[in-house]
C-alpha cells in the first residue's frame, strides 16, 4: 500500500490544497502590491523586463489560474465529502450544506469589503449553492456538463477581445463616441496600461489610510460577487464538477496507480503546456497590447486550463507518495486552508497597504516573491503545532460552530477528529 493508500485518501485532498494555498500566493501578491491591472499586463506596472517579464511569464504558464482551479476543485470534492458524512451521520444534506455556504458568503463579504479586494470565498459559497443541485449525477453526466461550462465561459471571455475590436471603431455620432470611450477606459484598466493619473490615484489610494481603502471598496465593489459570478460562474462550476468526479473516481484520494497518475500528467502538460508557451510567446510578440492580452490571457487559455489543473494534482499525488516531513506540513496547511488562506490577507494587506507598512507599489514584479517565500515559511511553520494541539484551524473551528449554531470542541488535536 502507497503512503496515500485505502486508510490516509482523505489527506490527499489536504496535500494537494496545502499546495494550492501556497501556490494560489504567487499570484495573489501583485494584487495586494500593485495597481489592479499589473495583475494582467507586466506593462502596467511593476517592470516588464528581464527578471520582472520571466517572473510574470513562469506565473501565466505555470500558476495562473492553476492554483485558483485546484481550490475550486478540492471544492467541490470536499463538498461530496461533507454532504456524505452528514447523510452517514443521519443528519440533513440541505441544511449542513446551506448553513455552510451561508456563513461563507458571510466571510467572503467581510473579507472582500474589510481587508482585501481579491476574495473569492463569496463566489465559492454562490457557485457552491449552484453545484449542490448537481451532486447526485453520475461522473458520466458530470464530465460532459463540466466541459460545456468550460467552453461557455470561453464565449464569455470571447466577448472581452471583441469589444476591443469594436470600441476601436469610429463612432457614428458624439454619443457612441464618449461610451465607447468609457468602455475602453475600463477594459484598459483591468487588462491594459492604464494613465498615470489612474495609476497615481491607485497608489494614493492603497498608501493612505484604511478608511479611504474601505469606502472605496464599498463604492466600487458593493456588487462585484455578482460580476465575478457572471464572468467566471461557469468555469468555477466546471471546476467543481471536475473535482466531484476527480473525487469520485479516486483521482484525488490517492487511489490510482502512480503509472496512471504519470499517464494522465504527460498526456494533459503534454497538450497544455505547449499550448500556453505558444499563448506567453504571443502576448510577449505583442508587447502586451490590450488585444493580444484579452484574447490571449483571458479567452484562449480559458479551455486549457484544465488539462494543466489535472496535469498539477497528478504531479503533486506522485511527489508526496514518498511521504516526508513538508508532505506532512502541506497537508496541515492543507487542512487549515481557510485560516492561511485569511492570514495571509491579513499579513499581505498590513504589509502593503498605507495603514501597515505601506509598501503598496515600491516593490518590483520579481521582488515580491522575497515575501511570497515568507509567507510560505511562516505557514509551513505554524500549521503543523497548531493541529497538533487542536482539532481545527481558528477560522475554521469558527466557522464550523457557525454551521452547526453551537461552539465546537477545538482542544484534542486534528488527529482525533
């Protein structure tokens, strides 16, 4: 028997999103640090050369939307796993899985409006409400369904290097002409190189005070789960439909043999990773101009991400097979997911916003992962003591006595639970 064999499966799940907590970090930093469109176009901000250019391309071929796609994954496997005890244990699926997400919109809000405009818990707890609907169909019903949703959501995307197209055009009268500039202004924003002045108020905004930083996100984000549940909906119901039969079919407890788990990694990199080379060496061709990263980042990769998801948890599962001290501490951050996943928020935004040390916007693209590596240290540190004396992560022992409307026992070690 494998050391992820028939009695330790369920910590495969804990393995695999240890690393996506770690990982899901490389990209999350330059939003914490930079002006929003430095996300998506190195020519934003934060440098687009040498070691800066290198750092963004290894993160849009490797990591973005890779690490997200693993949690969104892991997601709706643990929501089969949560939904199956509570049926075990005689107790209400409905009830157990609502309250759960109920309270997680709860925490994503506050997370999304309070300490940082990233969040995705808020999504995941609406998509998550959506897929428990979806739970009892066959993975033979769920694949297909899961790659139509993939595909819908690549029109969705289509539409974004379209409109640059068509707000380029000349406009029949004064009218179309200033919405089209405003079209343009907010595409331009998100994907392109904004103007220094939006530039200027971005990096005033985020190093001056927090109650500047929150009126804002009031402001600007009241309704963004509902903007994010329409652009990226169907690709995160996709991806939890793949994470149900990924479960269900032992991709992800660790059941497979590891000749199947090579098989499937050298097939699915085997057409993705040179699929997305070929998108970097294009968008790079392009000098990152606003089509070419519309098109490219956001439309094109859409349906390959996938293979490269599938590709990340079949490498992952062949690694940790050996077993070892970090496979032991990825698993405990693994299983104190939600709390790093918070933590790191609540470090990240009181090291770069104004009212922490205000390093908003002073660090260069390839400098930030001096404090990615920190925080993955700190993490790896911490998560393991923790679970050795208690059974939960703090937010998730909150939000378990949430759920279930009463405190949960939290002293005793995660062993024993």
């Amino acid at each position: 028997m494998t050391a992820l064999g028939a009695s330790t499966r369920v910590q495969s799940l804990d393995i695999v999103r240890g690393v996506a907590v770690l990982g899901i970090l490389l990209l999350n930093i330059v939003s914490f640090s930079m002006p929003e469109a430095a996300y998506m176009n190195p020519r934003a901000y934060g440098g687009a050369h040498g070691a800066d250019l290198a750092v963004y391309l290894i993160n849009f071929v490797l990591f973005d939307g890779k690490m997200r796609g693993l949690f969104s994954f892991l997601f709706g496997a643990s929501m089969l796993l949560v939904i199956e005890r509570a049926e075990a244990n005689g107790r209400n699926p409905v009830k157990v899985h609502f309250a759960r997400m109920g309270w997680l919109l709860g925490f994503g809000l506050a997370h999304l409006w309070l300490v940082w405009r990233g969040d995705i818990l808020a999504h995941y707890a609406l998509v998550g409400m959506l897929a428990f609907t979806l739970r009892g169909m066959r993975p033979t019903q769920m694949l297909p369904l899961a790659v139509m949703l993939v595909l819908a959501n690549t029109l969705v995307f289509t539409a974004l290097p379209m409109m640059v197209l068509d707000v380029q055009q000349p406009a029949a009268n004064a009218a179309e002409t200033a919405d089209n500039a405003r079209q343009l202004h907010d595409l331009v924003s998100g994907f392109g190189i904004p103007a220094p002045a939006d530039i200027a108020r971005e990096l005033a905004l985020y190093r001056g005070g927090y109650g500047g930083i929150v009126r804002e996100r009031f402001a600007e984000m009241a309704y963004s789960p509902l903007v994010i549940l329409g652009l990226y909906g169907c690709e995160t119901l996709a991806y939890m439909l793949f994470g149900m039969v990924a479960f269900r079919t032992g991709m992800l407890t660790g059941a497979w043999e590891r000749r199947r788990y090579l098989r499937w990694l050298l097939v699915c990199w085997g057409i993705a990773l040179p699929a997305y080379i070929a998108l970097a060496a294009y968008v790079v061709h392009a000098d990152f101009g606003l089509f070419a990263v519309t098109l490219a980042v956001m439309a094109l990769a859409t349906p390959i991400r996938p293979l490269m998801i599938a590709g990340w948890i079949c490498l992952i599962l062949l690694l940790v097979r050996s077993g070892g001290a970090l496979t032991a501490r990825l698993a405990a951050a693994g299983r104190m997911a939600f709390t790093n996943y918070l933590a790191t928020s609540l470090i990240c935004s009181t090291l770069f916003n104004g009212y922490g040390l205000g390093w908003f916007g002073y660090l260069s693209r390839w400098q930030l992962y001096l404090v990615v590596v920190a925080v993955w240290v700190l993490i790896l540190l911490w998560s393991k003591p923790w679970l050795a004396r208690f059974r939960y992560g703090p937010f998730e022992w909150l939000w378990r006595s949430l759920a279930r409307g009463r405190l949960q026992p939290l002293r005793g070690g995660a062993e024993n639970t």
